[in-house]
C-alpha cells in the first residue's frame, strides 16, 4: 500500500470530550501498530479529513512517523473552515496538525452546507487511496459504518485493502500496557 486513509468514530460516539483521555493514548497506539508495517513496506501517503476524534490523533500519528519515515501527511477537509465552531483547544490542535502537514486542501471550497459534502469527500478519499484503516467495531454503532460501507462497495470492483481496529485491538493493547506498568 503506497497510499492509505484512516477515520474512525468521533469522541462523542466513544465518550471522550478531553484530548487528555487514556483512551486516545491507546487509539493512537493501535493506530500507530497499524502504520508501522505500511511505512516499513513503503508507505508513501497517509491521506485525512482530519475530523475530530479518531482522524485527528490519526493525523498526530503521522506527524510523530514523519520524524522515522518518507511518509507524507495529507489533510482534505469535506469544506472550507471545518474547524471554526470547534472548542478553542480542538481548533489549536487542529492548526498545529494543518502546520505539518504536507499537504491541506478542501474537497468543497464551499463553508458547510449539507451532508453530501461529507460523503463526496469519503468517496475521494477512498478513489485516492489504495486502502483504508478504520477504527471500528461492528457491535458498536456509529458513524464510520457510513465510510466502511462505501469501502466494501468499492472493493467489489477494485483491489482495495480494508483493515479495521476494534474494540478488541484496543482492550489488548490496554493489556499489554497494563502487564509492562
């Protein structure tokens, strides 16, 4: 895979509402298990939407693999000024992710204006990519069933690498962190 995206669910659908949560420290763990391999065989791009949540500790993983890795990170939002309603803190984070990128553009140049933007950049994202890595777990409902759908609809036709992190991923890596304390 030369070139990958991930997206995952939003902290509200997993209850996180602090950036300080133990909880991203192992989603970031795990999505860093998942990229380590890609970059080791080659990675060459790391494409986001750099949403809140799982898109944006997926983007500060990317920048911490930059430092190791010719890996690129590549942000493009749904729309123009996706972060301006955000909470101070996720705007600052956000411009500290949009600094290091390597590339920020925004599939609409348009502010919000419907949902249809969300689901014109998932199918981009995916054309654009030669896989994805999505933090998801079928037994618990959210918003990325929306992009793993169109995924498995896209892998019909073309060669297309899905991989998902569940819960499961997740709670081992808790685990093992709890067995080297």
């Amino acid at each position: 895979m030369k070139v990958v995206t991930i997206t995952g669910y939003k902290p509200h659908e997993i209850g996180i509402f602090q950036q300080t949560h133990p909880a991203v420290t192992i989603i970031k763990k795990a999505i860093k298990q998942s990229l380590l391999p890609l970059c080791e065989e080659g990675l060459e791009w790391i494409v986001l939407s750099c949403q809140k949540g799982v898109e944006m500790w997926a983007s500060q993983v990317a920048i911490e693999l930059k430092q190791e890795y010719e890996v690129k990170l590549a942000i493009l939002t749904p729309f123009l000024d996706q972060e301006l309603k955000w909470k101070e803190n996720d705007q600052l984070l956000y411009n500290e992710i949009i600094q290091n990128a390597d590339f920020v553009d925004s599939v609409s140049k348009k502010p919000y204006e419907n949902p249809e933007q969300f689901r014109i950049k998932d199918r981009l994202l995916i054309h654009k990519t030669d896989g994805c890595i999505i933090l998801y777990d079928e037994e618990v409902d959210g918003s990325p069933k929306f992009f793993l759908n169109q995924c498995k609809e896209f892998s019909l036709q073309q060669d297309y690498d899905i991989r998902l992190i569940t819960f499961e991923d997740l709670q081992l890596i808790q685990e093992e962190a709890q067995c080297t304390d």
